[in-house]
C-alpha cells in the first residue's frame, strides 16, 4: 500500500546507526517517518539526492555568536546563518556574552532572541560561577539549556571560576554534564612574562601543554571526589589525550578541527588571525590529536566558532583578540581528512551528531531513525572547492581556511524537514526553535 509524505529524500547514500547505505526518508510533520525503498510511495515535496550523501544533522556543541552585547562581533542571526551555510543544523552557544548568560533572565532573554530569529536549531549554555552555585540546579534544567560551561582560564570577571574549592562547588550542585575551558589560570598569571610583544607565535610558549595539563588533572580530581561528569573542551595536547584515556569514567572530551588541521607552521602565514585559547601547537600535539579521534578517547568536535573583526585581530601581539570563525568550515574541514583517510565518515557522524546526542541526552535529535527529527546535513563527497573568505557569513567575513581547496562539500542542510540551505542558497527564512534535552523535559511540561 502506496504511503504518502511530507518530503522524500530520494536516492541518496545514508549514513546512521545501521551502517552506510542507499535508503530513501520519508518526513512528516518535521520528523522521519520512514526510512527504505520509498519509491512507490508519494510526497508533496521530492528531493533528489542522487550522488548524494545524507548525513545526520551537525551538531556543533561550541560556538560563541556574541549577542547580547558583543553584536559588533557576530549576533545570533549572522552566526547561525554562517551555521546553515556550512550544513550545520544545530548550536550550542556560550554563556560569555554582555551581561553574562549566567541567571534565568538572561538566559531566558537568549531564547527570546533566538527563537525564529535563527536558521538552525539552537540551545544556550549557563555560566557557571561563584554567585549563582545555589541556583545553578534549577537554571541547568530551563528548557533549552546544554548545561552548565564552566571558564578555569581565559575569562574575566565572575564567568572566571580558577580555583578548586569553586569548581568543586559547582560540580557539588549540579547533575547534568558540565563543559570546561580547562587551562590554569594561576599558571598563566605567573607565565605572562613569556609573551613576546609583536610575536603571536609566542602563544602556545606562554599557553604551554603544562597549562592546559594541570588544569584538566585538577579537574579530573574534582569530578571523582563529587562522582560528577565533566566535558573537557577543545583538547590542545598530546598529554591530555592520554591522561583523559584512563578517566573516561567521568571526562568526555572534545577536539577541534583547528587542532587537528594547523600546526606552529601556521602563525608565520596568518599571526594573530591563528591566535586561539588553548593555542595551536606543534605537529607532534596535533598528531597526538588524532590519535584519541582513532583510539576514541575523542567524543565529540566542536568548532569553537569564536569571531573577532578584523580591526581586533589586528592589534599587535598579545593586545590581539584570541578566538577565529569556524562553525561555517567544521564540515568541509572534515570531510577532507574524510577523503584523505584520516577518519571514517561514520566516525565524523559520531562525532557530529551520535556523539552529541549520547553525552547530552538529546531528545529527538543526533540521529537518523523513525521518529526523530528531520535535521539532515547533505554533502558531495566528491566535490572539490575552495573555501574563501567570501564565502564566510558571519559578521568579520574572515577565515583562517581562505584559499584552501578540500574535497567534500555541504549541498543541503535540513532541519525538522525544511530545507534551510540548498546550494549554497538559503532558500527558508529564520525557523530556529531551541533544542530538547531528556533531562529538562520535565521542566518543559
């Protein structure tokens, strides 16, 4: 008996939990009804995905889109629509913003803003601070919220919590999985006299291994002594793969595809435009890298899409803002070292989409399946082109990738069956909704 849909995506290379395949989806109402042989069956709407390859929608699980207060930057609007551009069907965005995202106001002023305003799907992180601890159980359960982000270096004013006793805190309070910036904070005070004005290569030299190191085994510590789980972000060190190795009992662990793309090499070429928090390192960090994306101590990548203008990353060495654009560029980024045998495609799909979707709890999200949401990210994997800076949407119009040619590129990006970008064209207006998590459902009834 002949079915009939929303949208067929036809003919396509399906990549999910069963492995890689031609099937055809069925959607209706925004969420996968069927997925199979579907050509006797009808739609009102027929994608064509011949050459095609249907992926899981991107999830990427750290980005910084500035608003409120920083819009000069980046907004909610101009990020996600860099997001849509670059087959990314959902964000989750950092509580560093003016004010802080750290109370249910503020938070919740966020999910005004971003509800139909952004292209893709979206949840907001809370900061996690010395003052707000006591209300920390209730704000990390709004509907909408990825949890509670945690800053151990590299900010400034309350959001900065650097010593264990808060941290510990924090971690005491809460029950969900919580992300960190784990670099230490007292070791960078004392190290500043290693920076080298006018020198942006000096970076990692004060950031050192060290740093990032002795942070992440303080944390560590403080996650067995409260029995809570951590997520420990953007991993810069060959070091931190191999401790977090023996404590995957409470620590996931995300990497980024500047970490595994760019080495010392690459402040000769773009200075202070590479400059990031932790910083690029040599060769030998970002081989050790890639050794936890095929161990898998690795679990997710995120970009940590963190955009200054140009005027910014101007100032000379270190007055230069720390953070590049990367949301827009994580997928083709990737689907090169796909194409040139650096990680399977289902491994990238574990990592952009299964990963999220198992350390989160997403609801409804992260996978190809009947009755999950129609978020699909469709690439060619045999295209070749190159990325440029006219390409980029977000606000500074700038990448670290500018002039770099890869094989595989995103076609479309669909979210909740609505095809919001399709050849590079955005063909849908703003639709954003906030993403569902299955330890805030409760709080949505």
């Amino acid at each position: 008996m002949s079915r009939h849909f929303d949208t067929i995506f036809a003919g396509g290379t399906l990549v999910n939990h069963d492995g890689i395949g031609s099937a055809d989806i069925g959607v209706i109402k925004g969420r996968i009804a069927a997925i199979g042989a579907l050509t006797t069956d009808t739609s009102d709407t027929l994608v064509d995905c011949t050459g095609l390859t249907i992926l899981p929608g991107v999830i990427d699980t750290q980005v910084h889109f500035r608003e409120p207060g920083l819009e000069h930057k980046e907004d909610l609007q101009s990020g996600s629509l860099a997001a849509v551009m670059g087959g990314v069907t959902g964000v989750f965005e950092m509580p560093n913003t003016n004010p802080l995202t750290t109370t249910r106001e503020t938070f919740e002023d966020k999910i005004r803003r971003a509800t139909k305003r952004m292209h893709c799907d979206f949840a907001f992180y809370i900061g996690g601070t010395h003052e707000n601890v006591a209300e920390l159980p209730e704000l990390e359960r709004l509907p909408g919220c990825a949890g509670v982000k945690v800053f151990m270096g590299s900010s400034t004013g309350s959001l900065l919590v650097a010593d264990d006793s808060g941290v510990e805190a924090i971690l005491n309070a809460i029950s969900r999985r919580a992300a960190f910036h784990s670099e230490d904070e007292f070791m960078l005070e004392e190290r500043k006299h290693l920076r080298v004005p006018g020198d942006p290569s000096s970076h990692p030299g004060w950031r050192s291994p060290e740093v990032a190191l002795n942070c992440t085994k303080r944390l560590v510590a403080l996650a067995h002594k409260t029995g809570k789980r951590i997520h420990v972000l953007h991993i810069s060190t060959r070091e931190e793969i191999e401790f977090l190795a023996d404590h995957k009992d409470v620590a996931s662990v995300e990497v980024t595809p500047h970490h595994l793309t760019l080495d010392e090499t690459a402040y000769e070429r773009l200075g202070t435009y590479v400059q990031m928090n932790p910083p690029v390192r040599d060769a030998a960090h970002r081989e050790g890298i890639w050794i936890g994306v095929a161990n898998g101590v690795a679990d997710i990548l995120g970009s940590d899409h963190a955009p200054h203008t140009r005027e910014e990353k101007d100032h000379p060495y270190p007055e230069s803002h720390s953070g590049m654009t990367g949301v827009q560029t994580l997928v083709p980024i990737m689907l090169d070292h796909v194409n040139q045998g650096r990680l399977s495609l289902q491994r990238f799909v574990d990592m952009t989409s299964h990963g999220p979707n198992r350390l989160f709890n997403l609801a409804g999200k992260g996978r190809i399946a009947v009755g999950y949401d129609a978020d699909l990210t469709i690439v060619d994997m045999n295209r070749v082109q190159t990325i440029t800076n006219a390409w980029i949407a977000s606000k500074p119009g700038w990448t670290p990738y500018d002039g770099v040619p890869v094989k595989g590129w995103p076609v479309g990006t669909i979210i909740r069956g609505n095809t919001v970008m399709w050849e590079g064209e955005l063909v849908t207006p703003a639709q954003g909704q906030p993403i569902r998590f299955m330890e805030t459902l409760e709080a949505e009834g």
